[in-house]
C-alpha cells in the first residue's frame, strides 16, 4: 500500500459523508445504521478492500463494517462500493482496538474476519499483534452464540499464535482439528494467489462462540 491516488482521494471525500461511520466513545446501533434487522458482520483491516468488496457484493443479505486506519486504503475501497454500488457495507476509519470497545454492544455480531492482519515480523515486535488474548476475550463478547471469528495468515508463527490464543479463549470452540480449510466466502486475492505458485501456505482459522 502506497501514497494516495487522485481517484482514491475523489471517492474518499464523495463517499465517506455517505458510507463513513465517525469514530465516537459510544454504543453503535447496527441496526438503525443499515436500516434493517440483517445479520452483521466486522471486518478489521480491510487494507485496499479487495476482499471486503467482494464478500460484501456476495452477501447482499448481509451487512458489513469494515474498520481500517489507512487513509489510501479506505479511499480504494471507497471506490468500489462507489463503482459496485454497494449498500450493505459502512467503514469506520479508526483503530479497531478502540472501535470493538468503545462502539460495538455485546452480542451482536455474527462474525468477524481478520484477514491477514501485520505479522510484525520481529520478535520484539510481536506484541503490537493484533491477536492477543485480551482483544481475542473482547471480540468474543461481541459475537452472538453460534458467531464465528475468521483469522487468516500467510506468516507460519503467527498462524501458531493464533490458533494458541484462539483455542485458549474459553468462549470459543474450533470448527476444526486446528487449521481449517478455507471457507468459500473468502475469495483467493491477487496476492495470495501468487504467494500459493511461489509455494507459501496460508493458514484460515475458524473459530465459533460458544
Ligand atoms: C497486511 S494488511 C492486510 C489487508 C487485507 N485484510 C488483505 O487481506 O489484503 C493489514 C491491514 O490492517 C490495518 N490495520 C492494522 N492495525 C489496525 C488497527 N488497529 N485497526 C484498524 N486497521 C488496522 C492496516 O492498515 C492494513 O491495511
């Protein structure tokens, strides 16, 4: 992800009055946001919205928000729901640690994806991972029964990690013996396509709440 683009710029400030949700220290109603009782999902780290798009244009009796900090990246995606007519997504341009406390009510998530969030490479570093026990406890309280949570990474020790975290989450039961297989709604990107010819693996974990 790069400097911002003119397009990514123009649909930014035309889409965000529209579709942008502002961050506030206060419960969100989902339901008065999209305008119907729809089942909900959150997506952290939407990067250039590629995947986020194409769910979303998938399951139009869903409705998704994504949250992403990156300002080049939320003008791209901008972009698609313009150019898809997208009406069952809203973003949150906010840190999604902030966001999942201060916004979300319990219980009211069907699911969550978290697709390949910063592996932060560097040992000293993992501790700005995104999956970590106290935030993997929070996003369970705001899935409902029977939600699920969807973690996936090209990044072998990260993948470990998660699956350690996830399965110590008391709250949480696995959808499979540890890895799963991934599931059909996430669709093969561009990048990750060309990651699987140069042979590297991903890893998908599919946890529901209990
Ligand atoms: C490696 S990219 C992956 C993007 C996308 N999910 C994909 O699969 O292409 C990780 C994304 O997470 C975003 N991100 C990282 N930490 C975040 C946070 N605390 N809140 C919101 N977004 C975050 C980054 O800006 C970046 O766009």
């Amino acid at each position: 992800m790069g400097r911002m683009s003119a397009a990514q710029e123009r649909y930014l400030h035309a889409m965000m009055p529209k579709i942008g949700v502002p961050f506030r220290p206060e419960p969100l109603d989902l339901t008065a946001l999209f305008g119907r009782a729809a089942p909900k999902l959150l997506e952290i780290g939407c990067g250039m919205g590629e995947t986020t798009a194409r769910i979303a244009a998938l399951h139009p009796e869903n409705d998704y928000l994504g949250v992403e900090v990156h300002t080049p990246g939320v003008g791209s995606l901008c972009k698609r729901i313009a150019e898809m007519g997208l009406e069952n997504l809203r973003i949150i341009q906010h840190d999604a640690v902030e966001v999942v406390r201060a916004m979300l009510p319990e219980e009211t998530l069907c699911g969550i994806h978290i697709f390949f969030p910063d592996p932060w490479q560097k040992k000293r570093h993992h501790k700005r991972r995104l999956i970590q026990p106290p935030f993997v406890a929070e996003l369970t309280r705001r899935l409902q029964p029977g939600g699920y949570l969807h973690c996936a990474t090209d990044w072998q020790d990260y993948a470990e990690q998660m699956l350690a975290v996830l399965s110590n989450e008391p709250e949480l039961m696995n959808t499979a013996t540890n890895y799963a297989p991934r599931p059909e709604y996430r669709p093969l990107t561009k990048f990750e396509q060309r990651g699987r010819r140069l042979g590297h693996d991903v890893w998908d974990l599919v946890f529901v709440r209990r």
